[in-house]
C-alpha cells in the first residue's frame, strides 16, 4: 500500500511541474512583471465649477459657477497646491466671491483645500460708494473637498465646501471640470 501511495504521489508531482515547465514560454524568465499604470501628475490645473450655493440658516439657494487655478508642487507626498478662485452666486442677491487657495491631496483623486476669501454682496446697486461699505464686503473662509475621475489630462470633480462668513454657514456644492496642464 505505501508503494501505490508513493508512486501515485510521484505522478502527482510529476504532472505539477511538467504542466507548469510546459506552459512557460520562456523558461529563464521569471515570474511576469505586472504592467505598472503610469499616473500623470500635472503642476497646473485649471477648472471650471458649476454649482449651487444654499443659506443654512435661510434656505435660499443660488446658481454658483467659477473658475479656479492651482499650482501644484509635485515633489512631496501629500501633494500641495496653491491657487486661486472667482466665484459668483446668482440667486435673489448676486455676490462674487474672490480668494486664494491652499490645496492637499493626501490621494491622486481627493482633495481637501482651505480658501481664506472676500465676498462681495449686492453687486446689482448702481450706487459704487455702497459696494466698498464695510457692510457688502466681508471675509469669507472656506473649507471643502472634492473626489477627482482623471480621464487622462482631465477631471470630473464632484465637489462640496462650506462657507463661513461671521457666524453664517453655507454650503456650496456641484461639480468641477479640469484640466491639468
């Protein structure tokens, strides 16, 4: 009985290597590289947002598209960008909004960013002295986020932020295009 074992084991084995010698196209190479996707990492990128902007506290919502640019140091890991923005929301009162931008990504496709801005409200008074008042100019701070698809030089960006202007919070939130150059 430990003969027949023995023997079986053997062919067993025998199978094992000749199936696997067999069907390796050359026997001095090792084991396949995998392919490794190469990832295009642009120093600058400019965007398009188009979104809508909503009070919390009064529930009005307004149209917000924009523009933004970013340069980004690519020689650090999480990668860090700075840039700028314009910004409009178009609603019951027009505002533009204009600020800087610093920008981490700790992923190729996220990216969270802090924006210390100015927001200019009432932009529609014909007065000029009553849109420099101390009243429609106020500083903003925003925080916010996004979620990047690459389609090679160009993103697809859904995308939120939250405004806090005194003690008021917005939200903004749609979706950015890009393109890195």
């Amino acid at each position: 009985m430990k003969k027949v074992l023995f023997v079986i084991l053997h062919i067993l084995l025998f199978i094992c290597i000749y199936s696997k010698l067999y069907t390796q196209d050359n026997w001095f190479a090792g084991i396949e590289e995998e392919e490794i996707v190469e990832q295009h990492n642009y120093n600058h990128h400019l965007g398009l947002f188009l979104g809508a902007s909503s009070s919390l506290s009064k529930g009005k919502i307004s149209f917000s598209p924009g523009i933004d640019y970013i340069y980004y140091f690519n020689n650090a890991e999480p990668i860090i960008g700075v840039g700028g923005y314009i910004e409009g929301a178009f609603g019951k009162h027009t505002e533009a909004i204009f600020g800087g931008m610093l920008s981490i990504k700790p992923w190729q496709e996220v990216q969270f960013h802090m924006a210390p801005s100015i927001i200019y409200r009432d932009l529609h008074t014909n007065i000029i002295d009553e849109v420099h008042s101390t009243s429609k100019v106020k500083f903003l701070l925003r925080f916010g986020g996004n979620y990047s698809i690459h389609i090679e030089n160009f993103s697809i960006s859904p995308t939120i932020n939250a405004d806090i202007v005194g003690s008021k919070v917005g939200l903004v939130y749609g979706i950015g295009f890009g393109v890195g150059i």
